[in-house]
C-alpha cells in the first residue's frame, strides 16, 4: 500500500467508528412500524459505522484503501504503458542501426526518402492530370451527373443551418414544431451523405472508364504504384527512426 498523492510507503492504519447511541430518525421510524415500542428502535446500534483508513506519514494525506487501489492502478497502467514505448523504441533502434549498416548513414537514409517521396509526387501528378484530361475530353454523361450531385449537395449545405438553428430556438419556446423542424434538418442531412456516398460511386466509374479506355491509363498507373510502395518501405524507416530521436528526447539517459 502506497500513499496516492506522494508515493511514500510509510503509512499508517487507523479507524474512526460514530453513529451509535440514540438515533432520532431510527426511533421515530420504529415508532411508525411497531407503535410505542418501537420508540426503543432508536437506542438499537444499527446506526454504527466504522471508517477504515490510512494516515501518510509523509505528506499528512488522509486516504482510504478504495483511493489507495486506484492510484496504484493508475501507477500500473503507466508503467506498462512506458515499458511498451521501450520496447518499441528498441524494436526500432535495432531497425535504425540495420539501415544506417545497409545505406550508409541517418543523412543518406533522410536524401533516399525524400528522392522516393519526390518520384511518388510527380507520378501521382502524371496519373492524375492524365485522369483529368479524359474525364475533361469525354464522358459528358458521368461529368452531369457527378455536377448534378455537386449542386443538391451545395443548396443542402446552405439551407440545413435554418432547421437546425429553429430546432434549438423551438426547444425553448414550442417543442412539437421543435421535433417538425428537428426531423427536417436531420433528413437533410442523412441526404447529404447519401449524396456524397454517390459522388464518390460515380468518381470511381469514371476513374474505371479512363483505366479501360486510355491507352496510357495503365502504364501511368503501375509506374504511380511501384513509386508508392517503393516511397512507402522509406516512409515508415524514416517515421521509426524519427520515433527514435522523440522517444531519446522525452528520455534522456540518466
Ligand atoms: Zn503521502
């Protein structure tokens, strides 16, 4: 048993009974049940409670052992927690000291990631403006109905603040209309994201329509895939070993 407020271990038991004698509200119930003899209920020492507790030597804090459990729980739980992160921060030590044997050093790993990230962008970029030439050049149906969608969702989006605002007002001054209003705003709402739902069903037909149609469309799209997962192994090396540097600055050695 520990005291919860300073940690220290020298603590000591005591207890503090009160109640007992004669009680008013005992007596007058005993009254109400059993009549004139009941008034004797009263002097009966069920009222009698004793308060177990712990007295800090250290710090003076008055604690129970109900306190007392928490705190070292909560204590518990920290250290599983900081013992988790050292584990990690080890995993990923082990990991930066393989890379730096393998690349050279952190600066060369630090000029590899942003090469990779660089290549990733400017195929991504190829792929997309390609996307966007044959959506532009073609397709006008798919175009209508992704800018059909766009325009309902906007004219929601500017009116749904009127019910939802004359909900709140309504609460205070007329409920049944507040509830007219209320169920308004939200179907306008469960509209919105249905319409957001399709808009995103059309984008990808379209993306479908330009990977079958256009010639290039593949060969953009593989080069765009090989960059990424090429970019990804750098990204997640170089987010463990930045993990590193956070984890040797939060914990200097001691
Ligand atoms: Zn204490």
């Amino acid at each position: 048993m520990k005291c919860p407020n300073c940690g220290s271990e020298r603590i000591q038991y005591s207890t503090h009974t009160k109640g007992g004698g004669f009680s008013f509200f005992d007596s007058c119930c005993g009254f109400l049940i059993f009549g004139p003899l009941g008034l004797l209920c009263g002097s009966c020492g069920s009222g009698v409670t004793t308060d177990e507790f712990w007295i800090c030597q250290d710090c003076g804090k008055k604690f129970d052992t109900k306190e007392a459990k928490k705190a070292q729980d909560a204590y518990n739980q920290l250290q599983t927690q900081k013992e988790n992160e050292r584990l990690q921060y080890l995993e990923n030590k082990k990991l930066e000291s393989e890379a730096i044997a393998q690349y050279g050093s952190i600066d060369e790993i630090d000029i590899r990631y942003r090469q990779e990230k660089r290549i990733f962008e400017e195929k991504k970029r190829c792929y997309d403006i390609a996307r966007e030439t044959y959506i532009e050049s073609c397709d006008e149906q798919s175009k209508k109905k992704i800018l059909t969608v766009d325009n309902v969702s906007d004219k929601i989006a500017n009116i749904i603040l009127i019910p939802a605002i004359a909900t709140i007002v309504l609460l205070f001054i007329f409920m049944p209309l507040a509830i007219v209003t209320g169920i308004a705003s939200i179907i306008l709402f469960i509209t919105m994201v249905i319409l957001s739902l399709k808009k995103d069903k059309y984008q990808l037909e379209l993306e479908e329509k330009f990977l079958q149609n256009d010639p290039e469309a593949k060969i953009l799209k593989s080069q765009m895939d090989a960059a990424e997962k090429s970019f990804s192994y750098w990204n997640e090396l170089k987010q463990k070993i930045d993990a590193c540097r956070r984890y040797e600055e939060q914990n200097p050695p001691t």
